[in-house]
C-alpha cells in the first residue's frame, strides 16, 4: 500500500479497515528498515497512528507540519512518496534521518536538534499572516523538548501574540506525566468543547451587566485556576493564552483525527496532548525503548569493541572516586555520553539537565566558581547551542569547567545537523580556552586527569569511533598535552589532529613504499596551535601537512599557518587537509572520510604529491578530490 501513497491525499480517502492496514505496514516498514540501515526506531513507532491523522486532517504539500528534532519523522517521510527508497535511510546518497528541505517538499523545516520548531512554527504562522494564506502550521514536538529553554521562550511568544497555530505535544512518558494527562482527560470536553465555551461567554456576559459583577467574574476565574494548576501543570498553556485540548489516546487514528479537526477549527494558538507508547508494535522496543531510541546500522550493532565513550565514562567513574570535587553534567545525553551506569552509582554528582546546553554551561560555570571541578559531558553539534555562555560565563572569568566533547568529527550517519565538524574553531576563538584531542584511548584517559590540573577552560574532543588503543606508546612522565613526535622523516612532516594521527602513520608506512619518507607528530593540542614546539621536533624538514577531521575554516590548520607566519618562519611551507567548508551529509563515517581524503591512503596520496610538486595548498572539496592552486609559502 505503501508505494501508491504519495501524499496526504492519498491518506484522506481510506477507510477504516484500509487505515489500520497501513498502520501495520508502517510498523513492518519501519522496524524491517531501522534494524538494516540504523535510526530511531522506538519513537517512530509510536508516532504511527499520530503521523496517518495528521496527514489526514492537513495536506503537507500547503499545510507546514514542523518536526521537533525528527526523531519521530520516519512514517511522515514514509508517507509521501519516499517509501521506495526508505532502504537508503541514512546511508550516503539516500533519505536523511531527519526532516530535510532539501530532500522533499513536504518537509517544512530541517530538524535535527531538539526544541527549535515551535519558533520555526511561528515564524512560518507569521510569515503566513503577513502574506494573507489560510493555511495550518502544525509544530509536532515530544521526546523531551519540553526541557528546553527555547521551548518555553517561543511559547510565551504564542500565547502573547495569539497566533493561529496548533502544537501536537506527542507525550510517550518523556515529557509531561502520563497521570497528569489522566486527570486533564476527565476537564477536555468541558474546557475546549462547545458548550462549555458558550456557557463561558453566558455568564461572563451576565455577570459584566450587575453591579460588581466584574469582580465576581474575575473571582470565580482565579479560583477556578487556582484549583486547575494544583492538580496539573497542563494548566501552564491555559495560562499563556494556548486553548488545551487533551489528553487523546495517541493511538487511535479516529480519535486523534477528531481532535485535530477541533483544533484547526478554534482558531488562535492550540495544543493537542496526545499519549502514545514508545516502540508501540514492537516487543522488544515496548520493552526497553531506550535501548531502542537510536539503533546502530546492522554491521555496527554487535561490535564489542570499546569506544571513545566507553572510555570517557570509565576515567570519568576514576575522577569521580578520586576527587570530591568532581561533578559530571550532561545534557539529556546520559546514555549516549555513556554515564547511565555513573549517574546509579553517583546520583547527586552526576546531573543530567536535560535538553538544556545553556543552562548546563552556566550551571558548570557556578560550579566551578563555588570550588567544584565540574566536567561536562556533551556532543560537539550540541555544544555550539551553549556558545554565549562558552565565552560569556565560562572563559571570560577562566573558570576550569572541563568541556569532554563527544562525536566530535564526522558522526556519519546522523548527518549534517550532527556531524561535528566545528567546535576547533568556534572554542579556538576564546582566549582562555585550551582544546585538547587524544589520539587514541590511553591519550584520551590522560588528558582527561591531566584537565583537572588546568586553572583555566579545557575541552577534550573526541570521534564517535571505537577508541584506538596504544597508536604509540607514551614516555613514562611525558606531557600529555605537548606535540610529541611519533615518526621522524626527511620529506614532509604530518602534523595530524587527534583521529587522525592513526591514519597519518599508517599513510607514513604507505608514502614509505613510494619512497617519500614523512614523519608524524601529535598536535595534542588542537587549539592554541603550538608552532614553536611543533618546529623543534621537526627541525629536519620545511614542509608540513596539517590533518583534522574538522572544517578547514578556522581549524587546527588556519591556526598552525597564522602562527607559523607570526614567527616569521619563512623557509616553511604549510599545506592544510581538512574537510570543505561546507555542512557534511550523512553516510558512514569511514566512507565519508575515505571520500575526503581523510583516510590512510588519501593522506598518503597527498604527502607523495607534495613531495613530488604536484600539489601546493591541500584541502579536500565537494567531490573528494583535491584543489591545486598556487601554492601557500609561508612568506605569502
């Protein structure tokens, strides 16, 4: 059924039995799929009926449906007309795992971060109104969006300017409570119905014409609130302005559909509490949807191998028994930061904030200030939400909040809204701030007890990647946080960033064989660049490669040159390879970085051709291969 559906047209016109046919083939299609390519499956699921009663009530090729996040996007793609190729779901080429523009019409605005579609959505209801359109908005927001600040910020908006506008909250047990919706059930029909509305505008009517009738009116209001909020927090939309309709049984088609219809008929801001389960369908999803959240591609789901994460969590358990002083902060990233296990062991020093970056920086920020060492434990992409208080609160005062960046790199199949690909730059920027990037898991665990030491900001990126262990071994009292030379070479030296200082030795014994010698040293520190120290180890040869898994604008590379050209070193020639300044797509990060050249051979090939004058400035474009151009001597 699914290949003939196209469209919210072709949803509207089926009847009963044809509607709950479609839902089981949702489900089939989507745990058939997200098993096999990886995604979000457990929300998906229990967005089936939800998603077929949208598309029912609105036509999303008029109507604007804004996704929170787009966790739960998969039936909506399924449903106008990307059925066929749901196979390539997040593999390079094929369908985003997020709603994408780009990628379809029907979607209305990119998604990959939590808590930015009710602002979309009223900006596009504003933008409506400007322009005289009749059409619906409709923000889906749920899987915890409600923690977020900017949620609440946009809801103020609403409810003060009174914009035509409906929000499903999709409510699976991670947002509001499931036994408060229980109790808002039993006050729907009386608080949005249409009796209750004109016995409403009855009364005030009456009361307004006696004498104090006024007075009473707002009385019998303030009471009539005051008892509501005791018993709910739904009461907060009331409040604002928004009419509530709620709770529906998210997984009746029927009734959802029935309360949309009401929804886009009040007119005004409108929000629709609808209770679903996540990984409906699915026994093992209905089971344990955490475990079921996001899913590895199947050919990544069984390694056993340890990751970065692993690692970080593991030294994090050391630091927490080693020193009161240390508190672990995370936003709504527990088990993805790998700290579920830490935060049973230590509940009240390790917080998790939920979706809440910038309170989370802050938070750490007073922490640090009242003595306390705190680490926060977030992705690079989700960092960048935090970025005033990065400068603001953190490293104007140089407090020592200790940033463990995760994902940082290519994420891979998650894609452009993910990929980390900027926090070099945007935490190089900062006076105060150190950026460190371990080469392997021995590295990673040092810098991380070695950051406890700093007075000063210090973040530590790493990949989403299973952790390298023991690239090159480190010297019994070594400086963990200095260039270290790996490989000496006669031709060119690699000054390789992190995860790539595996790759760039491996590229070294390749480049050997065509009879290029090249040596490798560890920047250690991604951000200052360490020119002077980086030019001592490497007294034997005037050429450098600079490799980062990181954009090349205002990355490790940027910054060695301009610090190169600062010492006046004008017998140096600096060659940069990173990744295009572009926003990465998705696919599989060890595709992605064979395609730009990231990889052993890519690095190889690179380190032979300038050896051998065929290239000058090194940066990998759209297409992977390699721009040539005139050259970038040091004195230019």
């Amino acid at each position: 059924m699914l290949e003939s559906i196209k469209g919210s047209q072709d949803v509207k016109g089926l009847d009963e039995s044809q509607i709950r046919a479609l839902c089981d083939e949702l489900r089939s299609r989507l745990v058939a799929g997200v098993n096999e390519t990886g995604g979000h499956l457990s929300s998906n699921l229990g967005g089936v009926e939800l998603t077929v009663a949208l598309h029912r009530v609105f036509d999303s090729t008029t109507d604007r449906i804004v996704w929170d996040v787009g966790h739960q996007s998969y039936c909506h793609k399924l449903l106008t007309g990307r059925a066929d190729a749901f196979d390539t779901l997040r593999q390079r080429g094929g369908l985003s795992g997020f709603p994408d523009p780009d990628e379809s019409a029907h979607d209305a605005f990119v998604a990959g971060h939590a808590g930015n579609s009710l602002s979309a959505a009223q900006g596009l209801a504003l933008a409506r109104d400007r322009a005289c359109g009749k059409h619906h908005v409709v923000a889906v927001v749920g899987d915890g969006c409600l923690t977020c600040g900017m949620t609440y910020e946009a809801l103020n908006h609403i409810g003060h300017a009174r914009t035509r506008l409906i929000v499903v909250l999709n409510d699976n047990g991670m947002s509001i409570s499931p036994t408060v919706g229980a109790l808002a059930r039993r006050t729907h029909n009386l608080r949005a119905g249409k009796p209750y509305r004109a016995v409403k505008h009855r009364t005030d009517s009456a009361l307004s014409s006696i004498p104090r009738g006024g007075s009473m009116r707002w009385l019998l209001r303030r009471a009539k609130a005051g008892a509501k909020a005791a018993v709910t927090p739904i009461m907060l939309f009331e409040e604002l302005g928004i009419t509530y309709l709620g709770p529906i049984e998210g997984h009746d088609v029927f009734e959802v559909e029935r309360a949309l219809q009401r929804a886009r008929a009040l007119g005004g801001p409108v929000v629709v509490h609808v209770l679903t389960t996540k990984g409906k369908g699915y026994a093992p999803a209905e089971a344990d949807p955490i475990a079921f959240h996001g899913l590895s591609p199947r050919e990544d789901a069984c390694s056993p191998a340890e990751t970065y994460s692993d690692v970080f969590a593991a030294t994090a358990r050391r630091l927490l028994e080693d020193d009161a002083r240390v508190t672990v902060v995370t936003a709504a990233m527990l088990d993805g930061t790998g700290l579920a296990g830490l935060k049973q062991e230590y509940p009240k020093r390790v917080l998790d904030v939920g979706i809440s970056e910038q309170h989370a920086v802050t938070l750490a920020a007073g922490m640090a200030a009242g003595g306390l060492r705190p680490i926060v434990a977030i992705y690079s992409t989700f960092l960048q939400r935090a970025f005033d208080q990065l400068v603001h609160d953190v490293c104007l005062p140089r407090l020592p909040v200790v940033f463990a960046v995760d994902r940082a790199g290519i994420v891979g199949e998650d894609g452009k809204t993910h990929q980390g690909l900027f926090d070099i730059g945007y935490l190089g920027l900062m006076p105060s701030m150190t950026v460190l990037a371990p080469r392997d898991a021995a590295t990673l665990r040092k810098m991380l007890m070695a950051s406890l030491d700093f007075d000063s900001p210090v973040a530590v990126r790493y990949p989403r990647s299973t952790a390298e262990e023991c690239v090159a071994l480190l010297a019994e009292g070594s400086d963990v946080t200095a260039p270290q030379l790996l490989r000496e070479g006669d031709d060119i030296t690699v000054v390789a960033v992190g995860s790539m200082v595996a790759p760039s030795l491996k590229a070294a014994r390749l480049a050997s064989d065509r009879g290029v010698s090249v040596g490798v040293i560890d920047a250690s520190v991604a951000a200052p660049a360490n020119w002077n120290a980086i030019r001592a180890l490497s007294f034997e040869t005037t050429r450098y490669l600079t490799v980062e898994e990181h954009v090349r604008s205002k990355g490790f590379g940027e910054s060695f040159t301009s610090a190169c050209c600062r010492a006046g070193c004008n017998d140096a020639l600096v060659h940069v390879l990173a990744l295009p300044d572009e926003f990465v797509p998705h696919g599989r990060r060890s595709l992605l970085l064979s395609h730009y050249g990231l990889d052993a051979p890519g690095i190889a090939r690179t380190c032979i051709e300038i050896v051998e004058g065929e290239q000058c400035d090194t940066v990998a474009s759209r297409d992977g291969s390699r721009d040539s151009g005139t050259g970038m001597s040091i004195e230019s």
